[in-house]
C-alpha cells in the first residue's frame, strides 16, 4: 500500500488529514493515484492509519478508515550515526541505508579533509535534501519512525556530543597487539558498548571523510580527555567511508536485537 508522510494524525475514524504538498504531488503525479484510494499514513514518530484520498478546493486530504497504530518493532533502534560529508551520491546512499537499517539520527558534519563546500547552497538547502532523501526511504522500507537528519555541524562540534562515540579508526587493525586485536574489533567494543544502552547512553558512530580524519583532527580525538571515545576496527581491509559506516551500523543492529532477544 502506498504510504504519505503527514506530520500528525486524527485519533478518530471519519477524521481527515491534510497530505503535505510535496507528498500530494508524488501520490498524483509520481504514482498516479486517484480520489478514493486508499493510502497508508504514518506520522514519523511510529504510527499509522488508512485512509482514503479526496480534494477539498486544491488540497489533498485523506479520511482516515482506521485508528492509528503503533507498531514498536518498525522503530528506529537506538543507533545514531555521525559521518563526515562525502562527496557525490555518496552521501545519498548512506542516508538511504542508514534508515533501512534502523538509525535513530544522522548528524553530517565537515571535517578538513571535506570536499563538499556547503556554503554554494547553504547547510539549510543540504539538510532538506537530505531529510527528503531520508523520508522517501523510511516509506519505500516499512519503517514508522523517521530518521532526523540534523543541521550539518563541524567537527569540534561532535567532539562535544553527549553520547558513546565510537570511533571506527582504519589504522587500529595494524596498531593493536596481536593480543587486543579482538578487543578492539568492532563487534567486541558493540557488545560491551550496547549493554549500556539502558542506562539512557546511546552508540553514535564516528565515520571520517575520503582519506580519513586529518592529522590535526586524529590528536584530538586522541587526546587524553577524550575518554568517552572509543576506538574500534573492522579488520584488516581498509574500507571506503561509505561502507564502513554501513558495516558498522550492521554490527551494531545485529548484536542490539540479539541482546533484545535474550
């Protein structure tokens, strides 16, 4: 069933919601849907409802036909997802993915080795498209809860977030003794970093730019202070900043449900 993003939903049968005009216009002229069918809506914040098309003037609403849900297992898991801006279309698959894959937030952010100047257009203009790009994904994927993409921000910035920043380091693999390679594998810093996660300390990944973080910026994420960073690696390979965030968030989606299932 086709779905439309509205910001808040009726309680009650008979009800009716306007379709935000950007949602209007891709059930009308991208999917070719007509007054009276009927449409799933969800509200982004894990719930939904059906209901079915009609015109009020030049608006676009929908009746609702039945009362909202809320389906817990279609929300975001307590994954958030920090990752330098990467160039081309790069940065659009990540966002993709990372709301397939159940990232509760994204936070961009610009990092010296950055290649995208966000001041031709303006961070406001980058963050839209790709929230855009994040709620298209978030119906095409069944998910309920959206992934906020926040304002993109500087490095010094996520330096001051109040979460478990896991920095996922492509030199660790080579730097680490034989004897603490495995303490420093990824999988190894998820497990003792998740159970954590019911104290209200979320995960948030630390993914670089294309060559990684600059020497400037490395010194102070490895600074003494920065106890709360943990490094971690996935191997030997170095993989490209696209898929290492993608791996890492599938490691931590993976040992978050198995602790859940336990």
């Amino acid at each position: 069933m086709r779905k439309a993003l509205c910001s808040q939903l009726p309680t009650k049968i008979g009800d009716s919601v306007e379709i935000p005009q950007n949602e209007s216009n891709h059930l009308i002229s991208v999917l070719r849907l007509k007054p009276d069918d009927t449409i799933e809506i969800i509200d982004g914040n894990g719930k939904s409802a059906q209901g079915i098309l009609f015109y009020k003037g030049k608006s676009l609403f929908a009746k609702l036909t039945t009362l909202p849900i809320e389906k817990k297992e279609l929300h975001s898991h307590p994954i958030h997802l920090s990752m330098a801006i990467l160039k081309g279309d790069a940065m659009e698959w990540v966002i993709e993915k990372a709301v397939e894959l159940g990232v509760r937030s994204f936070t961009p952010f610009v990092s010296e080795f950055s290649v995208v100047d966000l001041r031709k257009k303006g961070p406001e203009a980058f963050q839209e498209r790709w929230q855009k790009i994040a709620d298209q994904a978030l119906k095409q994927c069944g998910r309920l809860s959206r992934m906020n993409i926040e304002m993109p921000t500087t490095f010094e910035n996520i330096l001051l977030k109040k979460t478990q920043l896991i920095w996922l380091d492509e030199t660790l693999a080579y730097e680490s003794e034989q004897a603490k390679w495995s303490e420093y594998y990824l999988p190894t810093i998820a497990n003792t970093t998740i159970t954590q996660i019911s104290t209200g300390l979320e995960p948030e990944l630390l993914i670089g730019p294309e060559g990684g973080f600059s020497p400037n910026e490395k010194n102070r994420l490895l600074q003494p202070s920065k106890k709360e960073i943990k490094r971690a690696h996935a191997g030997a390979a170095i993989l490209r900043a696209e898929t290492a965030a993608l791996w890492g968030i599938s490691v931590f989606t993976c040992k978050l449900i198995d602790q859940i299932k336990k």
